[in-house]
C-alpha cells in the first residue's frame, strides 16, 4: 500500500470528508483554506477562500452542490461546491466547531466555542434551497449544554429527531432536535474518562463511534446511547473512522503534539490502527505521519481511506487486495 | 454546613424545619455514633504522645550521698557533665535534700530545654560510670509512673498454644513452576502470576512502595507509619509491622532476618545536616534489635548514587543466609557489627585512613575495601580483602596513579574483579583495567587484565552468576564493542583467556540470565530499548529485537523469561512486555503510570550440581510431560477463544438485524426528508457484503512443458 502524499496545507490538519461518491475529499486545516481534492489520485482540485481563522470542520451535501465550513473566524460558511464561491457567512460571537447537515440537507448543525463571556452552544440552521433566501436565524439554539466546556462534535441523530454531542466534559449526549431538551446522556461509568476529541456515523446512523483523550474509541447505539465495545489505543485519540464496507474500524491520534520527544518520530506513536470491529482486537496499522493524526475519512466505497496530520500531509491511502481477505 | 445550606438541603428533601423535634432523634452511642472509620489502621498505628509537660526531665539515680558542704561541688560535677548533652533550664536541675540529716538522697532532676535533649542525655548517660560504686540510673521522668505500677511479684507470662503458620513459601509448589512478579502502576500494586494465556491479577493492594526479601518469602511495602510484610499460602495477608514513622528506604539481610528501615528528616535551618535514623528488625518477630541515629554526615560517606542525605543502604550485609555480620563505612573507619549483640565486633570499628568503599563477598564473611591515593601519588592506592570476624588482611595490592576502583564480586563469591581506572602519563585523561582475585584459590592469586585496546572506555561489565566468565562493554559510544572472558579454559587452566568481541553493538548494559549462559545487551537510554539475546557458550545472536523505549530490563529467578519494562520516565507506552529468554515476545500488559516491576526472587535450589547436571543432560525426558501439557491448554484456550469469537459475533449480528429493521421502518421517513428521493444506500451495502463473501478459484490456463535433462 503506498500512499499519496498531499501536500496543500500550511499549517496542521483539523478535518476530512469525503462527498457520497466518494471521488471528492474535503481537507481542512488550521490555514484558513479549505481544499478539495479528487479522492482517487491525490489531485488538488481547488481551494475555498474567505475564511479568516483555522477551519475546524465541514460536511458536504448528499448532491455534492454545497459544503458548509465551520471556523475559529466566528463564522461558518456555505460555499458552491463547483465554483469555489461563499453562498452565505453564519457570523456568531465565538469560533465555530463543528457542522454537520441532517437527512436531506435542509437543516446543519452548528456548534460554536466558549469565548469570553458566551459559553459553547448547539445552533440549528435552515439551510434554503435557494441561496438567495437564505437567512442566518436559528431554528433552535441550545445554549451552554455543557457549561464552559467545548463541545467537539454535534452530529444528527436518525431522521434528523436528535442532535448527538460530545466534547471536553466527556459525556455524551442525544438531544431533542425538536425542542432542545436533553434526552439521554452517558453515566460515568462506562463513558470516557477524557476529551471526547472525534465522532464518526455509521452509514446508516444505527451506530457511531468515538474518540477520546482517554485512550480508546467507544461504539455507541445511536438510539439508545448504549456502549457496544470498546477499542484501547495505547496513545490519545484525536480521530476515528469506520470502514463501510468491512466490519473495521481505523482510529488515530498520537502523543499530545506539545509534548512529543525530539529523540525518535517512533515515540509518538502516530499511526492508523485498525481494529475488528466485532472482536475489539488490532488488526494492523498503518504508519508514516511524523505527528499526531487529526483527521481520518474512509471513501464511502471503503476501498481507501485518508488521514491527515498535525504534520500538515493529508495521506492517501488505497488498500492492497490482501486488505479484503485479512482473516484473524 | 451553613444553615443557609442545611435550610435548602431541607427543603429539597421536603423536610419542615418547624415539624422536626431535634431531642426526639436518637444518636447510636459511641463517639463514632456507631460507624465504624474505615481507616481505623491509621488510629491504632499512631502511638499518642501525651503532653504531660515533663517530657524533658530527666531522673538521675545512684548519685553519690554527699553531706551538706560537698553539695555544691556535686551539682557542679551534674552540671557539667549535662551541659555538654543539652541546656539545661534555668534552676533545672534540683537535688532533693535529707531535711533531718542534711544529706542528699542519691537522685537529682534534670530539665532541659527541648523533650530530645533529655532523651538523648537519658541515652548517653545512663550507665555513665562516675567511679566505680555510682553507677547512674538514668529515665525519663514521664516513665516513673509505668516504672512504679511494675508489680512485685513475677507473674508467669501465660504460654500461647502453638498456631501453625501458613506455608510462607507455598508459591514455590505451583502446579505449573510459574514465578510471581508485582507491578506497581497509577495507585495499584499487583501481583501476577507470569502467564502469557491467563493474566489474572492474583489481588493488589494501594501502597507506595514495594519490594521483594530476598528469598522471597515476603513482600514489603511501606506506609507512613513504618513498613509492612506481607506474605501466606494462598493471598497476601500482612504478618508483621515495623514501625518507623515516615520511613523512606528498606533493606533486608540476605537471609530475610533482619530488615533495616531508613528514615531522613530535613533539617530546619539548611545549613544543618539533615537527620537519620535507621532502625534493624528482626523481621519474624517484630522486634527492633538496634536503632541508629545521627547525621547524615555520618552516614553519607562511600557507595555511589544513593538518596539525598546518606547512600543506600547503608548497612552492608555480609554474604551467606546466616546473616551474622554487618557493615558500616563511615570517615576513616569501617563498623562491622555482628548479629548475636548488635554491637560492633570486638567492640572497636577496623581503622582505614580515607577507605571510601567497602563491598561484601555474596557468600563468604571477606571484605573488600578501597582506599584512594594520598599526598599526591606518593602513598599508592590500595584494594584489600579482609577477613571477618579475624580482621585479618587476606590479600593486599597496591596501585598507582589510580583516579577510581569499582569492586564487582562475583555471584559465587570465587572472583573479584577490580574495575582500576589509571590517569595516563599526562594525567589529562584515564584509561582502564581489571585486577582479578582468585579467591578460592591458595595464596587468592591476582591476575591483570588489560583490554585489547587499553584506550577504550569501559561502559558495563558484569560477572555470569555462577560461572567463570564475565562481559564487558568497551569502546566509544554510539556503538562499541562487547567483550566476553573467562577465568577458567580447559587448555590454559588458571589464566584468563578472551572468548571473543562483538564489534559495533548498540548496547550499553548487561544482563546475564541468573542460570549463566544467556546474556542480554541491552541499548538502553538513547538507544531506546535494543535488544540482543546472546547465547554465549555458542557465541552466537539467538535473538535481536526491541522494546521501545524501555528503561529497565529484568530476569526471572529461574532464567526462563525475561521482563523489559517502560516506566513512567517516559509518557507513552508504559507497560512491560515478558520474552522468552530466546528473545520470543511472549505477552505485552500496558498499564499507564508505571512506576516498578519485580520478580519474586526463589531461594537457592536444593539440588546438588551433579543432580542439575544430570537434568539437564535428560531435560527431553522432563519436558515431554509438560509439553504435552502446554498443548492441552492450547487447545482448551482456541476452543475458548473460538467460542467467545462465536458469540462476539452473534450478539453483533443481532444488534445489525435490529438495526437494519429499524432502519426499514424508518426508510419512508427518510425518503420524504430528501423529497422523495429513494434511498439506494442499503441496496449497495448488500452489494458489497456479497462481493467480499464470494471467493473465486479459476484455473485460468494449464499447459505442459517438457522439462530439458
């Protein structure tokens, strides 16, 4: 397995995302610029220009015409897919985290930062069909959910009825999408003891995984909120990913980029490693960033997948044919 | 509580202040109001030291009984003699006076300023001869009430039935000959068993320190009030305290009798030196046989390393179980204390101008000491070997423009090699040999040693336990040489002869298996955990690997496995990771805040040589049994294995199905939240699943070829 290696950005790599065909991957990145790349040879297609801050995160829409973008300029912003043009700016008073579209791309949710005074908050945006009536109301706001804790991810839940969140106070939890009323969150006991710092869906939002500073990644229903297994990583995870089309999961992450060793780029441990995902038990790894892993992404056929780094390099990665038959 | 808070706690419980009658609730009697503390250990460790306020008196007996006009003279004597011990206070000292006769009665009281000055004068002058009928009986004056309430007459103390104890040593018959190891990590202390298919933790403790006795019989750990053994047949329980308060270091003798706690205090003012004091035990009954205290000046002196304050340990222990001496270096002289009084033997320590180390042999009662070069060169250096109780000077060389000697023993006690670091002409820089004594042999012969190169630089060298040859690290780093030699050749007899070098290794410590035999080179520190099993009677590499990162590397007492481990030195990856003594990884444990890992040392073997010989001559014999064995639990472990596969798997299968069913039902949902769109995800799922679970085998072209001869 060789991987292509993606030079476009400056600075660390925050976020990845593939489009539904899977031949388009999104890459963002503490520069300011997102980038849009073809999935299959590492082709820089173009970059979207007009954030003023690190961009945190973003999601493409089910048609692959419109990207949302949340950054620390206070803004998220909604681009033309093609063109490379800003739609709309939703401007807030602190950074934005995470965004995410629901079922049918008619609603985002948008999560922003305590900063200052404001403490963090769940934003719930309709997104118009036409740009031109597009406006920056809230259909729902939930404010200070977990205090002046961050809140990393917001993703929907099934049929867009609850919104699922997680972030520093280490909790998870489900949401009314509706109403904004909490429905469900984990207890102690068997959630992560640290930052949860990723959440990735399963294709069919019966499930989802996480990822935590505690060292492991946790698979949830995403209905009930109960814990299904448990993956241990020896290092921080800073970003999870599953594979859809075999029973895989990949996590990554790496000694805390401030606190890496200047003896040896082994020491960090940053690698992929991949886990069954029914067994809990490591597979394999793939090896190569010299620095902590931000951001993994599978391409929705499952056949590669990317991972970008604090090193600035977003890898490519297509699976060998021996990937298929690995058997354990 | 404020009542602000008690009042809305109240009212969150829906309690009414107003309703509530405070005489009519009852109390459980008891201070504790009936719950019992769980830390009750705390409260009865603690001895209480009650305030009288008499704590710095002391009582003086046996005075001389002096008439009126000596009086004086006899306060003036009391005077100074206590002066020198501590200040006394203003009119403290009061001799009581016969109101009839006009005479004293024999007994005076002292006070001193501070409780510790009167302990320490009641401890350095009782027994004080004053000539040869006065005697003194000195106590403390806080003890006079304990001292009058001793009965009269003797009672027979009552005799205890006899109470089997538990087999201290039942680890040792385990069914499989597995060895035990503990590992402290974040607040726990665990004791395994080492076993690569079932790692249970045997139980575990949350304490600060640990360590194994020698023998491992015992485990100790220490706490705030003194140190604890623990040991049994079956589970850990605790057979014995010791108490020490804030106790920071221990050493047992190597008989496990005998165990020496260490406590230092800082002093207050920095310029002082802090205190010490170092209490022996005897370790089956709890006793304290003898405490010292002092400076830490005087216990500092000798030993590399070592705490702040005073090197550890500070008693050596001579060789052997019988535990019957122990010493001391301190400035000029060397205490050799004997077992049977605790006292020093002969009563006097052995003068040695400027020694400034000493070393037991591990079995015999002989010491080595080193003494440096004085006056400039003009007195020579000199290593000695010193037989104990005799004090006779075994053998003796001298050595010249020596800037450093390390004494390492062999584990048999048969050789002594003398690490001798020279200045060279110039005097700028130094260079390396080893003086070798042949102990066992008549008239202990010392042979010289010089490396091939004589400028390398010596970076480790160890003794093979048990055998006649020893490893040396030699050369300049990154990558130097490792040397191996033996004393004993079948065709040169009593010469020491090189085995042979590896060139270029990353290596910078050695670790021979306590068998002999096997050895490790291990690159620690900034070779970040290289590993090399060498097998040394074949000269050959079984065996090259790492562990990353891994700071300490320990053998099991037996040699069969060997544990490397990363510590908490480093962030990531601590943990430790047992090998075959090959060098085959046989397990990882990852534990986070790893802090020590110990293997349970076994007491020496009973079995004569010739009987180990001749196992190990028909081990094929032996070990048919237990590979049969191995097998078995192999099976019975992929059965297992297997099964919980199985389940795993089928309890995923039916979280899926549940999924997709609810999945279906919601599929209509969906599709009017994209406008109708259908929703073609789950069909291509499906798609994929079949592509990954069909296999193909097609015979894509068969031909023949003849085949030329």
């Amino acid at each position: 397995m060789r991987p292509i290696l993606m030079k476009g950005h400056e600075r660390p790599l925050t976020f990845l995302r593939y489009n539904r065909d899977g031949d388009m991957l999104f890459s963002c990145a503490k520069d300011h610029t997102p980038t849009l790349w073809y999935a299959d040879n590492g082709e820089r297609h173009g970059t979207y220009r007009g954030h003023n801050g690190a961009v945190w995160c973003c999601d493409v829409s089910r048609d692959s015409s419109r990207l949302i973008t949340g950054s620390a300029d206070q803004t998220a912003k909604l681009w033309d897919v093609k063109t490379g043009q800003q739609l709309f700016s939703f401007k807030f008073s602190s950074p934005a985290r995470s965004v995410d579209f629901s079922v049918g791309d008619k609603l985002a949710v948008i999560t922003t930062d305590p900063f200052m005074e404001r403490t963090s908050a769940i934003h719930v945006k309709r997104i118009a069909e036409d740009p031109q009536d597009q406006v920056s109301d809230s259909v729902l706001v939930i404010e200070n959910p977990e205090g002046r804790k961050r809140i990393n991810r917001a993703v929907w839940g099934p049929l867009n009825q609850t919104i699922v969140s997680g972030g520093e106070d280490a909790v998870l939890r489900i949401w009314d999408a509706e109403t904004g009323k909490l429905l469900k969150e984990t207890d102690k006991e068997v959630g992560h003891k640290q930052t949860i710092t990723s959440l990735c869906k399963s294709a069919d939002d019966s499930h989802f995984l996480t990822g935590s500073l505690d060292k492991t990644a946790k698979l949830w229903d995403m209905r009930t909120l109960a814990l299904i297994k448990t993956y241990t990583s020896g290092v921080p995870v800073n970003a999870v990913s599953m594979s859809p089309l075999l029973d895989h999961v990949v996590i990554g992450g790496g000694q805390d980029a401030s606190a890496v060793t200047t003896t040896d780029h082994r020491a960090g441990n940053f690698e992929a490693k991949f886990y069954d995902k029914i067994l809990q038990e490591e597979i394999g790894g793939v090896k190569g960033h010299f620095g902590p892993i931000n951001a993994l992404a599978f391409n929705p056929d499952g056949r590669s997948f990317s991972s970008g780094g604090e090193d600035g390099y977003v890898r490519l990665h297509h699976f060998d044919s021996d990937y298929f038959n690995i058997r354990i | 509580m404020a009542e602000l808070d008690i009042d809305t706690r109240a009212g969150k419980l829906g309690i009414d202040w107003s309703q509530v009658n405070l005489d009519s609730i009852q109390l459980p009697p008891g201070e504790n109001f009936g719950i019992e503390s769980d830390d009750e250990g705390v409260y009865h460790d603690d001895q209480l030291e009650f305030d009288t306020g008499f704590g710095n008196i002391i009582v003086v007996d046996n005075l001389p009984v002096v008439p009126k006009t000596k009086f004086e003279k006899l306060e003036n004597v009391l005077k100074k003699i206590y002066s020198q011990l501590g200040v006394i206070k203003e009119k403290g000292l009061w001799m009581p006076v016969d109101p009839n006769t006009g005479m004293t009665l024999g007994y005076c009281f002292i006070e001193f300023n501070t409780p510790q000055e009167a302990q320490n004068a009641k401890e350095k002058t009782h027994g004080y001869k004053l000539d040869k009928s006065h005697i003194f009986a000195v106590n403390m004056f806080d003890d006079f009430d304990r001292l009058m309430n001793v009965k009269e007459e003797w009672e027979a103390p009552q005799t205890k039935p006899y109470v089997p104890g538990e087999n201290l040593q039942k680890w040792l018959t385990d069914e499989k000959a597995r060895d035990q190891l503990v590992t402290r990590s974040g607040p726990d202390t665990e004791v395994f068993w080492n076993d690569a298919r079932q790692k249970n933790t045997e139980l575990y403790w949350t304490e600060s320190y640990v360590q194994w006795s020698p023998l491992g019989t015992y485990l100790v750990t220490l706490h705030k009030q003194g140190a604890a053994v623990w040991g049994g047949a079956d589970t850990f329980t605790r057979l014995m305290r010791y108490q020490h308060n804030m106790v920071k270091l221990v050493d047992f003798s190597p008989g496990e009798k005998y165990l020496v706690t260490y406590h230092s205090q800082e002093p207050n003012n920095p310029r002082d030196a802090s205190k010490v004091e170092i209490k022996v035990f005897d370790v089956r009954t709890g006793r304290m046989m003898r405490d010292f205290k002092g400076s830490a000046d005087e216990f500092s002196i000798g030993g590399p390393g070592g705490v702040a304050g005073a090197s550890w340990p500070v008693f050596r222990w001579a060789g052997g179980k019988d535990d019957k001496y122990f010493a001391k270096l301190s400035k000029n002289t060397i205490s050799v204390y004997e077992t049977e009084t605790f006292g020093l033997i002969d009563k006097k320590s052995i003068k040695v101008d400027n020694v400034v180390d000493v070393c037991w042999s591990p079995t015999d009662s002989i010491l080595s000491l080193f003494v440096p070069e004085q006056g400039g060169g003009n007195q020579p250096a000199k290593v000695a070997l010193v037989q104990i109780p005799s004090k006779v000077e075994l053998r003796q060389k001298n050595l010249f423009s020596v800037s450093d000697c390390k004494m390492y023993w062999q584990s048999s006690g048969e050789y002594l090699a003398v690490k001798v670091d020279r200045y060279t002409k110039t005097k700028k820089s130094t260079y390396s040999g080893f003086e070798l004594f042949r102990i066992k042999e008549r008239d202990i012969p010392i042979e010289v040693l010089e490396l091939d190169n004589k400028n390398d630089k010596i970076i480790a060298f160890a003794w093979e336990p048990k055998g006649h040859r020893f490893a040396v690290i030699h050369g300049d780093q990154p990558r130097p040489d490792v040397s191996f030699y033996t004393m004993k050749t079948t065709q040169h007899g009593g010469r020491v002869t090189k085995l042979g070098t590896l060139k270029a290794k990353q290596a910078n410590a050695l670790f021979w298996s306590p068998t002999g035999k096997y050895i490790i080179l291990a690159g620690l520190k900034n070779f970040n955990g290289q590993l090399e099993f060498f097998n040394v009677d074949e000269l050959e590499t079984m065996a090259t690997t790492e562990h990353f990162m891994a700071t300490d590397i320990e053998w099991d007492p037996t040699g069969r496995y060997v544990a490397t481990a990363v510590t908490s030195v480093h962030e990531m990856e601590n943990g430790f990771t047992i090998w075959s003594f090959n060098g085959k990884l046989l397990y990882r444990n990852l534990k986070d805040h790893f802090f020590q890992l110990a293997w349970r040392p076994r007491p020496p073997s009973f079995l004569s040589p010739e009987k180990e010989e001749e196992i190990a001559k028909n081990l094929k014999k032996y070990s048919k049994k237990y590979e049969l064995e191995d097998q078995d639990v192999s099976l019975l472990l992929s059965e297992q294995d297997r099964e919980k596969r199985k389940a795993l798997k089928e309890e995923w299968e039916k979280w899926v199905k549940q999924w997709k069913s609810l999945q279906e039902e919601e599929k209509l949902a969906r599709q009017s939240l994209r406008d109708g769109e259908v929703s073609d995800e789950e069909e291509e799922e499906d798609e994929a699943k079949e592509v990954k679970e069909v296999e193909f085998e097609d015979v894509i072209e068969v031909t023949e070829e003849v085949v030329q001869e």
